[in-house]
C-alpha cells in the first residue's frame, strides 16, 4: 500500500454523500468492476492507495454541513479490506459521523465490520446506519474461486444475523450473477431465503449478470482459464466485448427474485433500496441541534 494527502473526500452518491477512504482492494474478487481501465488507477489495484487525511477531511466536511445526511462508504473500494485492521481509517471515520450526528451506510463483504459493532449502533441510535453486505455464491467452493480472498457467503449471514440482533437494518447486493457459475436456481433460492430468515430489509439486483468493461474483462477471463477451462470461449461466443453480459436465464431468475421478495415485505427494486438508504428518521435533525 501508499499513502496520499487528499485534496477531497466526499462526492454525491445515489442521494447522499460518498465516500472512499481506500483506492484499490485486496480482496480478490475476480469480477470487480473497480479493475476497469475508465477509474483511471496509475497504480496495481492490489497496491491500495491510503487517503491518509481522510478523517480531517471528512470533519472539516461535517462541521461545514448544516444539515445532517447519511454518508454512504463502499462504492468502489471495500472500508473494511485488510488494511483497515492496521491502519483503522474507516473506524476513524464512523466515530466522526457518529460525533456530528451524520448516518452512515456501509457497504462491504468483510466481516471486520463486526469490530465496529457497537460504533455501528450507536449511529443508528443516534441517527441511522445500514449496512450492506454482496452476497453471489452460496456454494463455499464456488465462492472461494470467485471472492478468495474474504470471508465466504456462509460467514457473511452471520455478520448480517448480528447486526440484526442489534437492530441495524441491512441491504443484501446480489450482484453480479455469473453467467454458467453462480446463474442456478438453487443458488438464488438459497440465497433469498437466507434473506428472508434474517430480516433483510431489501435487495439490490440490478440484473441477472454481470457487466465487463476493458481492464475488468481481461482479469476475469485469466481467472476462468486458470479455474474453469474452456469457459472463457463460451463467454466470448455468447458475448463477444459486450459491457452487458446477462444470463441465459436471466427472465426465469429475475421473475423468481421479484415474486420471492415481494411475498417476504422486501425491497426489490433498486430506486427503493437506494430511498432507504439515503433517508434520515425526522429524530436526526433534532439529535444534530442538540450537539
């Protein structure tokens, strides 16, 4: 990893504020569309860039602000990646919002966010918090060739089982479906009920696919030679360059996604998810003016 002074931390994100205190991740994924040519990375995506004045940009940020919003972190580099346990920027950085009365929502596979439990409620008592866990492959075989290098589906509900105990409501990404590896039935089925059992409050599927993009392409088409032989000439048959890359089964699967989660009371599209995240309970602001 390197370390950088930033010049700016926060940026508009689905209606509330973004940000990444990482560049890069090192959990391994072999699909991540962060690996994409067009975000522009001068250094190995594995070579994590460190926003080392993270924290004070994000308090100059907070006192400046007149109203309270809800920071969202996740988007484009995992908060909670292996470095975070050294260097603790995210922490840093939850302990300001929680300070200014902000709400956070955070998005991760890691189970590291379970170190920052108690933080994670005391926003939401305060504020908000919700946290966002990817769930794609719930076969742990599967899984660990397709995200190696973080905790597998299997641990992931229970970090979802224990932020439900503490009442922090959760958003489930179910993205990306792989085409021929992870586009089953049994996998959706497994992975919905799960959800349902848990209490998630909603889902973000996008799509039955995956989306592949120069940079982003090429790693995940090393890893299907090196794991699934012969896989990547189907792809190219059936897909060609296409940025879109849909399962063949995709009407099947979503039509079963929609109906699953609207007989469970779960948010399915994601304009409604993306809503819940961003809202703020009336109680915020008058937390904010007693500050």
């Amino acid at each position: 990893m390197h370390f950088v002074e930033a010049k700016g931390l926060l940026h508009r994100s689905g209606g509330m504020l973004g940000m990444n205190v990482y560049r890069g991740c090192t959990h391994g994924c072999i699909y991540c569309d962060s690996r994409s040519r067009c975000y522009g990375f001068s250094h190995a995506f594995e070579d994590i860039e460190v926003k080392r004045n993270a924290p004070a940009l994000l308090e100059a940020a907070l006192r400046a602000r007149r109203r309270p919003c809800v920071i969202g972190t996740g988007s484009m580099s995992d908060p909670y990646m292996h470095c975070e346990t050294e260097l603790g920027l995210t922490r840093r950085c939850l302990e300001l919002i929680c300070q200014y009365g902000f709400g956070a929502a955070v998005q991760t596979k890691s189970d590291r966010i379970l170190r920052d439990l108690e933080l994670l409620e005391a926003i939401h008592r305060q504020a908000k918090c919700a946290v966002q866990m990817t769930l794609t492959t719930w076969d742990p075989a599967l899984c660990a060739i397709v995200e190696p290098r973080v905790c597998n589906t299997q641990r992931r509900l229970e970090v979802l089982a224990a932020l439900g105990d503490r009442g922090i409501p959760t958003v489930v990404w179910l993205t990306p479906i792989l085409p021929f590896l992870n586009d089953t039935e049994e996998n959706l089925e497994a992975i919905l009920r799960a959800c349902a059992e848990l209490g998630v409050k909603g889902i973000i599927c996008f799509d039955m696919g995956l989306t592949l993009r120069e940079g982003d392409r090429e790693y995940y088409y090393a890893a299907l030679d090196r794991h699934f032989p012969g896989l990547k000439e189907r792809y190219i048959r059936a897909y060609g360059t296409a940025y879109e890359v849909p399962s063949p089964r995709r009407a099947r699967l979503l039509t079963r996604f929609h109906e699953f989660c609207e007989a469970h009371g779960m948010l399915h599209s994601p304009e409604a998810c993306f809503r819940f995240l961003a809202e703020l309970p009336e109680r915020c602001e008058q937390t904010r003016m007693e500050l």
